[in-house]
C-alpha cells in the first residue's frame, strides 16, 4: 500500500477519503481541512477521527459540563481538578488521594470478559497517571431484565472480568451496585472505579515540555486488537441485530499490568519523568496529542519504532490501536538510561519513540516519510463543540401523572408481610453475594469496609489509621422521572452513605450513562442531570473532580433510563471508629433519623410488587443531608451509635432486614404514632438512616440530635431471631436469608 504522507496530501486535494466510514461527519471533515489547509493524510485521518469522536472529545456534552466548573464550590482539599487523567483532594498527613469512574460499556455488551477487563485496567491506568499508587476498584453495573437469556451471557462475562482482571492486580474491590432493567438489555453498563493513594509531591500531570526531552513509550506491545476500539464504539449506538464489531474490543493482560505499575511507581519514586500519560481511548493517538497539547511545545515521533506484536499493521491502525497495559513518558535525556533499565528490571519493554520539540506542531514519520503534521491542541482538545438540540419529552408529563402513590396497597397483615418478602427477593435488593463472593475484598490487609458495607473503605496509613471511604450510587428511575432530582438524589446518597460509615465527604467523581444524543429527549435529560448534580455538589460543597459521559446507550429508538452514577469519596481520621451495617448487639435501641413521607415514585416496592415506573422521586433536601451527614460523622467518632444504614432503595424495611442479616440478629419494630405502616416499612423519603444505639449513649445522642434540629424517632430494639413489626407480622431471620440471598444464584444457574 503507498503511504499517504503529508506532501502527497498537500498535492492530491480531491482524493477521495472515508471520513464518513470514520465517523466523521461532512462538516468535521471540512473544518479539519481548514484547520490544515489541506486534506489530512490518511494517518491525521485516523488521529482526528478518534479524537474528535464522542467518547473522547465530548462533543455534545462539553456545554453543559461546563457547569461544574463554573458551580464549582470552593474547598481547600482539591488539588487537582477537571482536565487531568483524574482528580486529587488532601486528605491530611501530607497524603493525597485520586479517584475516578469511568465507563466500558458498549465493549461489554460485544465482548463482556474482556470488555469489563479492560475497563479495570484503563481506569486503574488513570489513577496511576497521576502519581498515586492504585489501593482499591469498585464497579457499579447494570444489566437487563434478569431473567432475559442474554442477561445469563452478559452478566457473568462481566463478573468474571472484572474479578479476573482486578484480582490478578491485588486490589480489593470495596464496592459498587448491580441493578436489573429490563432498559439496559442491549446497553448494560459497565462503570469501573479506582482509588489510589500518594504524597501531595508525588502528584504528576500529563504534559510534554522541555524541548529535547525524550518520548518513550513503554509496557505492551502495540497489536491490532482495540483498533477503533471504545473511542468508536461508544460514539454510536448498536442496531437492532445484537452484538457486533467484536474485533474492536481490547484484551487485557493484568499480569503485564502488575508488572507496568510497580515499573512506574519506581520510576516516580527516582523523579524520573516530566509528564505522563496512559494509553486508553484513541492509544497513541490520545497520548501524543494530549502530552503535546497540554505542554509548552510540540513533538517528533519515529511511528516505526513502536513495538509491535502483528508486523502488518499500517501507521494508521497503529495510531488507532487501543492495546492495553501501555504508558508514555516524557523523560529528560539524562534520565534516559536509568529510566530504561527499571524497566528492563521488571520485564517491561519500553522504546525512545520521539522528543519534545521547541516547535507547535504534533509532528509522526514512518521510516523517514512524514505522515502527520498537524497542531496538537485541535487534536486533542479543540474538537467540534455541538449544541445539540433538547427538549422536554412529550411523555414526560404522563409518566410523572401515573403516581406510584395511588397503586394498590396491602390490605392485610399478612399481605403486609408477603410484599416485605416479595420486595427482599427481588434481584434488585436481594443479596449480591454470589457476584462480590467472586472478587477478592481484602487482598493488602487495609481493607476497612467493603460490600454489603454502605461505603467501602481503606486505611491508607497504617500508624495513625488514616482511611479514605467512596460510595457509589445511581437510581435510574429517579432520572426518569425528573432527571434533575434523579441525579441529586444519587449524589445524596453516595454523600450519605459516605457520611454513614463515619466518613467526612470531600469529593465528587461521575460517570454519566444516557441515550443517544441525537435525540432532544435523551439530551434533555442530560443536560437536566447535569445542572441537577452541579447545583447539589455546589449545595453540599463537594466538587466534581472528574468522570466519565457514556452516550448512544440505545438501541435503535429504546434509550436506556438516564443513569447518571455519582461517586463519593471521603476522609476519616481514624478507621477503627467506622461504622459498620450490621446489628451486632441485642438490646441496643433503634432511631429512625430524619422525616418519613409518602413517596414511593420509582420505589423498590412499586418495581418489585407492582413493575410499575411512574410519578414523582423522593423530594431532595440537601441542607437535611449535611446535616444528617454531620450527626452521623459525629456520632461515630464519638461513640454513640454501634451500627448505622442509610435509607434509600426499599425504604426502612429493606435497610432494617440488610442490617439484620449482616449481623445475625432480629429486630422488634413499633410504627411511630401518625404514620401508616405501610409508608414507614416502604417510602424511600431521602434525608434518612436507621442507627443502633447502645442504651449507655442513648441521652447523649438524642441530646445532639435535638440540639441539632435533626428529627430522631425510636423504633424499636435489636432483639431476637426475627423482624417483627408489632401488631402486624414477624419474619424469621431464616425466611428472610433464603428469600434474599436465593435469588441470584437461581437466576444464574
């Protein structure tokens, strides 16, 4: 094949090329011939088409992303915000701490092993990229209908990847969420989450400068598997025929990433580099622009010394390639050798692919001939900005009239009873065992908490106990509903419960799961998530560090529910005053903290009993969360409260029979005078928490509550070996283990 280079490109202006077979639209191609005063050759082709697709350039999204900057509340702890590979808060003692979710969702649904796989590795590579050490991964999922028969192929896949792949690295995955949609059968969500921990100097940002600085490119080879890859395979949505462009996805080798982690973490231990960059989305592609961009000057890069494992791969296909488990390095000349030789040391083959130029040009050869000479800076961060058109969806005000409040309710004790059962069962609030049983929680020994926990949680250091806690949350039939209060209602209860487990909340990390953005109702309901989660950060004074958008998670017309998932993270002195779920202790008195009302919109209790989706979420209360949050900081610092469980998805009753299960105790349960049993067992009202108090702490709590203005109501009393709701039914704790952790498995076998 005759290589395009870039004066054959300035001399040939009307040949044909397949910008469109690309993902190019007309007007993107013609603005990169502007920006170029000339056709691009078939290599800059390559470049600009991956990083100006969805994924990678955020298009359609950047307009209202915005908002989190220009929201964005002040808080001393951030040290590095949006733009980078991933955002930095202080945690106190000199330490810092990274942190970020990202989606792999369409490389999932084609290829679930390796797709969720990769998503690990890539997200763990960010958190590398900043200088941290990676401590810990979680993964909020989301499947179809559970007992649709791709569910059983997609679902599995994805568990094992995800284990596999973080397992075989030593990290303890603390936590996510699996939920089941029938909305999510051709889009499942796949959204990978890491933590990583360094010293406030060790922090490194993803630049090139200093002219005469060395490009090496370092840990795998470079293969034809990934070409494409998520940069395309996100930025459209799948057709109605399933699966395909199975070539596109990504295999990983953790093994090999084991080894590129301990490599560059010695490297940065011996300050060897001035700028770094991960090879994820769009690979070389990504990384060259990106470091150029972001640097004082330009870059030469010799194409043909990349390392490659298939030798027929053209320029263009080696730019494209997404091959996992690879990093690259900006290195002064005089820390070249050192820098190899660490490498040589833990088997990672690292090459000297180009430098850093006192120039403004991005500029790549293969074998002398130049290929790409383009600026950097339109590459990688001045892509096309649309303004795509939204609007409120016609069927928006129905789906709010169908209330969920006036569905049929149980007439009876023992239908009460029945409906607590049903709801236990279903696969979205039964137990997760048979799925987090797969992943390895406490590999490192400084796993603190970690699921069924509210957050999971990591001691960083192990003289003062210092930890840091994240939650992870996203209710997508909130957002449907009202996709404003949906994406409120998932920060809240990420901050809660943060907050519950003893942790001061500090940050905010997010992965925006939506529709096609072609259609003005899935980008209402973006831009409506958006302003929503910035105006709750900007309340509760967290601010949005970083994240991922995923869009065209449709199939054909069907557009999966907005899922907008929010990860909190926070900091806690001293990691043995956590607060655990689990009623450990009989005799100790219940408090229900917080107001309970008749809200049942997007409920458990109305999918479970009734598969029923309508009328208005949870009314949000940010002010009531920071202080719910502070009692409950308070409270487990000070010893008040032995166990502790926010209230959200199934309302009390769920939090109550979870907490009970956890620690092999019953609990006797009075309905407060003025409220319904029904609405006490069932509402998801926001705002609240079921703690255990030891009958010593029960003034001294009670005292602050009151002086705090924050409504607590006892409910009861840990007792026995069943819940039991006076006047109206009990239920072994036997029963309510076989119908919560049966349904799962049964699913899957």
């Amino acid at each position: 094949m005759t290589l395009d280079s870039v004066k054959h490109a300035t001399e040939t202006p009307d040949t044909e090329q397949p910008w469109a077979e690309l993902g190019l639209k007309q007007d993107e191609y013609d603005r990169i011939r502007e920006i170029l005063g000339r056709r691009p050759t078939g290599a800059e082709l390559a470049m600009y088409s991956v990083m100006w697709s969805e994924h990678c350039s955020y298009k359609s999204s950047k307009i209202h992303l915005r908002q989190f900057g220009e929201k964005a509340p002040a808080n001393d702890a951030l040290l590095v915000g949006i733009g980078e590979n991933a955002g930095v808060v202080d945690v106190g003692q000199g330490y810092a701490v990274t942190f970020k979710v990202e989606s792999h969702n369409h490389p999932s649904y084609i290829e679930p092993y390796q797709g969720a796989a990769t998503g690990v590795g890539g997200i763990v590579r960010d958190i590398l990229a900043m200088g941290a050490r990676p401590v810990a991964v979680m993964d909020p999922l989301r499947f179809g209908a559970p007992d649709h028969p791709d569910t059983k192929r997609v679902l599995p896949g994805v568990v094992a990847g995800v284990g596999g792949y973080g397992n075989c690295l030593g990290l303890p995955n603390i936590g996510g969420e699996v939920v089941f949609d029938a909305c999510y059968q051709g889009n499942p969500l796949v959204n990978a989450l890491c933590v990583g921990v360094m010293k406030h100097e060790d922090i490194h940002l993803a630049k090139a400068s200093g002219a005469g600085n060395k490009v090496i490119l370092y840990g795998a080879r470079t293969g034809g598997d990934g070409i494409g890859g998520v940069s395309v395979l996100a930025s459209e949505t799948f057709s109605d025929t399933g699966p395909t462009k199975r070539p596109a996805v990504q295999v990983g080798d953790p093994f090999q990433e084991k080894l590129l982690i301990e490599c560059t973490l010695e490297i940065f231990k011996e300050k060897l580099v001035a700028g770094i960059q991960d090879l994820g989305g769009a690979g070389l592609s990504c990384a060259t622009s990106e470091l150029a961009s972001a640097g004082s000057g330009g870059m030469r890069v010799e194409l043909d010394t990349v390392p490659l494992r298939d030798a027929t791969l053209s320029p263009e296909e080696i730019l494209m390639s997404e091959s996992q488990e690879r990093m690259c390095a900006i290195v002064e000349p005089r820390y070249v050798d050192r820098f190899l030789e660490i490498c040589e040391k833990w088997d990672v083959i690292a090459t000297v692919i180009g430098e850093v130029t006192d120039g403004d040009r991005l500029e790549i050869f293969w074998h002398g001939e130049q290929i790409v000479d383009v600026p950097p800076r339109t590459v990688a961060h001045e892509g096309p900005v649309y303004e795509r058109p939204y609007a409120r969806p016609a069927w928006q005000d129905a789906l709010q009239a169908d209330d969920a409040n006036k569905l049929p309710r149980p007439g009876s004790a023992e239908e009460l009873r029945a409906q607590v059962l049903t709801m236990v069962a279903h696969p979205n609030q039964a137990s997760k065992a048979w799925i987090t049983d797969q992943y390895d929680r406490f590999v490192q020994g400084n796993t603190v908490l970690a699921q069924p926990e509210d957050s999971g949680m990591i001691r960083i250091d192990e003289d003062t106990n210092l930890g840091v806690a994240v939650a992870t949350d996203g209710n997508g039939r909130y957002a449907k509903l009202d996709p404003y209060t949906g994406a409120q209602l998932a920060l809240a209860e990420a901050y809660r419960n943060v907050a519950t487990s003893g942790a001061k909340p500090l940050a905010v990390s997010d992965c925006l799961n939506f529709g096609s953005p072609e259609d003005p109702a899935a980008m209402w309901q973006f831009a409506e998530a958006c302003r929503g989660l910035a105006d709750g950060c900007l309340e509760l004074g967290t601010p949005v560090t970083g994240g991922n958008v995923s869009l065209y998670n449709q199939t054909g017309d069907v557009a999966i529910h907005p899922t907008p998932v929010v990860a909190v993270l926070g900091v806690i002195d001293d990691v043995t005053r956590r607060t655990p779920v689990a009623f450990k202790d009989q005799g100790q008195l219940l408090y229900l903290l917080g107001d309970t009302k008749e809200e049942l919109g997007g409920s458990a209790w109305s999918q479970a009993v009734h598969d029923h989706l309508g009328g208005l979420p949870p009314a949000v209360d940010l002010e009531r969360e920071k202080l719910l949050g502070e009692i409950l900081i308070s409270a487990s610092r000070d010893g008040m409260v032995d166990a502790a469980h926010d209230l959200s998805d199934g309302g009390l009753i769920q939090a109550v029979v979870e907490s009970c299960l956890r620690g092999g105790n019953g609990a006797r349960l009075v309905v407060p005078d003025g409220l319904d049993p029904f609405v006490f067992l069932f509402s998801e009202s926001a705002g609240r928490a079921v703690v255990s108090v030891p009958r010593s702490e029960e003034l001294r709590f009670t005292d602050m509550c009151g002086a705090r203005g924050l409504p607590a109501t006892r409910i009861g009393v840990v007792d026995g070996d069943a819940v039991e709701l006076q006047g109206e039914f009990g239920i072994t704790l036997d029963e309510l283990r076989t119908a919560h952790e049966g349904t799962i498995p049964a699913l899957l076998a």
